[in-house]
C-alpha cells in the first residue's frame, strides 16, 4: 500500500458516488450540477473576439505568462471590479486557475495540519475539500435566510486560539442559496475587527442576481474595507463566461499576495494564457456586462419555474428561501430525515439532486437537499419537482 500523506489520506470519497453513478442514465432530469447551461456560453462573440485580436495578442494566448496573470486582463479585470467598488488600488490582484485555485493557495497560505478554521454551515464543498487537504479541522457554524450565526461566531472569535480564518459565500451561497441581510454584514465585520481572523469572502454568484432591489445587500464587505479585518476577495468568470476558461481572482492585502504568488508559482506558474486573452477581449469589448445581464434574467426564468412547481408539488414540511440570485434552492427536511433515501426514490423515479450532508464539514447533517434550476429548461424542471416531491412524501409522509 503506497504510504500516503496523512492530509491527503482525511479526504472522503463521497459516500454517495456509486448512487449517483446510476444517475448518469440518459433519461434521468439533473438538478444536481453546479454548471451553467451550455447553451448560453457566448461562443459565436467569443469566436469574433478571437478572430479580431491581432497576432501578437494571439501568439501570447500560446504562452507562459506572469504568476499574478497577464497584465493586460489584470487590467481590464481591474476596472470590472473597481466599478463594484472594490478596492483594486490598496490591494492586489491575481488570476488564479478558477476559484477553487484561490481557495486552495488561501488554505496552504494560513493552515498547518490540526490548525482550526471556520466556515458556514453548509458550505462548499470545494472549500471544504481544499481546507481538508491542509489537514485543517473545520468548525462550521449555521446560516439562517440572513448569514451566519454571530453569538456562535462571537464564541468562536474570542478563544485564545482563534482560528486561522472565517470562510463564508455571502452573495447566493452554494447551497443554501441565501443573500446575506446587510446588517448580518455589519454585525459579522464587527465581530472580526481586531480579531486577527482573516475573512475569505467568496463572491463567485454575486453578478447573478434577480432583482435590483438587492444591490445594497450585494456590496462585497471588501468594498465596505473594514479597518482591522485582513479581507482576502475571491471571484470567478466561471459563472458569468464559462467554467471551461478556468479563470477565477484573488483580492488580497499586498503581504498575503506575496505569499499567495510564490503558492502559485509552485503550484502552476500561470493560470491559462489562452483564456486569459479571452476573457481580457471580452471585458475590453463591452460585452461582459450585456451578457451577465442576458444569463442573468435566464436563471431568474429558471428560478421562478423551479419555486413556483415546488409551491405546487412540495407538501408543508418542507422548507426553502425563495431564490434572489445564483443557481441554488435548499430544501430543510424534517429533523431526523436522511435525504440519502430520498435521493434513491428520486433516482429510481428520474430526477436527481445534492444530499444536504455533502454541505456538512462533519459529513452528518442529513435532513436538507441541494436543487440546482442553472442547467434546466423549465419543460425539465415542471417534470422532475414532481418526482422529487413524490420521492420526499414517499420517505417522510
Ligand atoms: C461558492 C463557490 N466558490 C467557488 C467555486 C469555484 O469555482 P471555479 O473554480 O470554477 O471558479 C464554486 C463552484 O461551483 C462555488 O460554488
């Protein structure tokens, strides 16, 4: 037996792989992927883009390039974030191999196996796997509709050994869908301020929102810049361009950068040149705004569909937040369900969904579920609610 790390050896094989192995029948409706729709990539504008660089930028897309990212795109990406109020200027930018890349760095950055940190329950699972990979041991405290629990983190916060940094999703939380209330916002900074416990703000839904009523709630807290809190941003064009690009950022004080750049160096060198020049083409076009705009009223025609079937079909026990942005819908089961049985009717009826347990650091809490509306037409999403409101009455009554 090969002896391997003892970090790599606390990663879990998710239980729930060989059951969703027999998902992958042609027939069965997916609510359970995080991607968006192909067919809303913008692939013809991208294909004009390209044909319109001229040759050096083209000859460039083939190379190595800086650690931090192309300058050009730093640039271009720069501006995208400063007219959102970033503060690009006091800090620094780097493009990273999507988001998951920052997590990544930010993890090997500030945790030593053992070290503790703090992140949402539920939580990405991503970066819950990135943290892990550390060896870091995670406490998770809830979320409500409005953020995370302060008395908890207010605990959390006042140990003599605090941990190494709070993660949370603020902005249309993968799962639990949420939007941060903005005094939940207030109340969070001030219970850091001074603390010493870096905050990574993951803001990798935020340009999907569905009404501009919400546009005060979705002010990054790194454009709040809050004294006394190190505030490391991280973002990704995998949402609002494609996935497939593999380009996310990290915003971060200048002495966190530094050690993030020399992480990535070791990691990858660059991020991918290729797409790095697309994704600078299509900021300096003036086209990324028009198409967030275009994908982002498709998820709110998707999302509706999804909670308007689910108030038709779901019986009252089960609960939701109506969705304000992004891709997700979190359904609360009763105390004591496992919505691992559930899944399995719903397989054998043809829809599948995300167990809530994948979302629990510990990997226990059960009785909640993850529906995803990006990547369904709303013909795919009035077929399978029903299959799943079947499969949940046929569990818990
Ligand atoms: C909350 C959150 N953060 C980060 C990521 C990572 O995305 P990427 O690496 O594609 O930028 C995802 C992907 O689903 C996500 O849901």
């Amino acid at each position: 037996m090969p002896r391997f790390s003892t970090s790599v050896s606390a990663l879990r094989s998710s239980a729930i792989r060989e059951l969703m192995s027999l998902a992958s029948r042609p027939d069965i409706i997916s609510f359970a992927g995080g991607m968006p729709g192909n067919e809303l990539f913008p692939v013809e504008e991208v294909e004009e883009l390209f044909r319109h660089l001229d040759p050096k930028a083209k000859r460039a897309a083939f190379q190595y390039g800086p650690t931090p990212g192309l300058p050009s795109l730093l640039e271009s990406l720069g501006g995208f974030l400063e007219r959102k109020g970033l503060p690009v200027k006091k800090n620094r930018l780097m493009i990273t191999t999507g988001s998951q890349q920052a997590l990544n760095i930010l993890a090997k950055a500030f945790v030593d196996p053992g070290d503790r940190v703090l992140t949402e329950y539920p939580c990405f699972i991503g970066a819950i796997a990135a943290f892990r990979s550390c060896g870091a041991e995670i406490v998770s405290i809830p979320v409500d509709e409005e953020g995370i629990d302060i008395g908890l983190l207010e605990a959390e916060s006042i140990r003599t050994d605090p941990a190494k940094f709070l993660y949370v999703t603020p902005y249309f939380h993968n799962p639990a869908g949420m939007l941060y209330s903005t005094d939940r916002k207030r109340q969070l900074i001030a219970t850091l301020q001074g603390k010493d416990i870096p905050l990574i703000e993951d803001d990798a839904y935020g340009d999907l929102w569905f009404s501009e009523e919400h546009l005060d709630r979705l002010k990054p807290i790194k454009a709040i810049d809050p004294e006394g809190i190190d505030v490391c941003y991280t973002g990704s064009f995998s949402k609002i361009l494609g996935p497939g690009l593999r380009l996310g950022w990290l915003l971060a004080p200048e002495p966190i950068f530094e050690k993030c750049e020399l992480i990535k160096q070791s990691a990858d060198a660059c991020s991918p040149s290729f797409t790095q020049v697309i994704a600078d083409a299509f900021i300096r076009s003036g086209k990324i705004e028009p198409y967030i705009a275009s994908v982002r009223q498709e998820y709110q025609r998707r999302a509706t569909c999804m909670s308007e079937a689910l108030r038709r079909h779901l019986p009252g026990y089960v609960h939701w937040n109506e969705p304000k942005g992004g891709f997700y819908i979190w359904l609360t089961l009763p105390e004591g369900t496992d919505a691992s049985t559930i899944l399995k009717r719903a397989i054998e009826g043809g829809a599948v969904f995300v167990i809530g347990s994948t979302f629990d650091p510990q990997g226990t809490r059960n009785n909640a579920m993850r529906l995803s509306y990006c990547n369904n037409s709303p013909e795919e999403i009035n077929r399978g609610v029903p299959i799943i409101a079947d499969a949940i009455r046929s569990i818990c009554g």
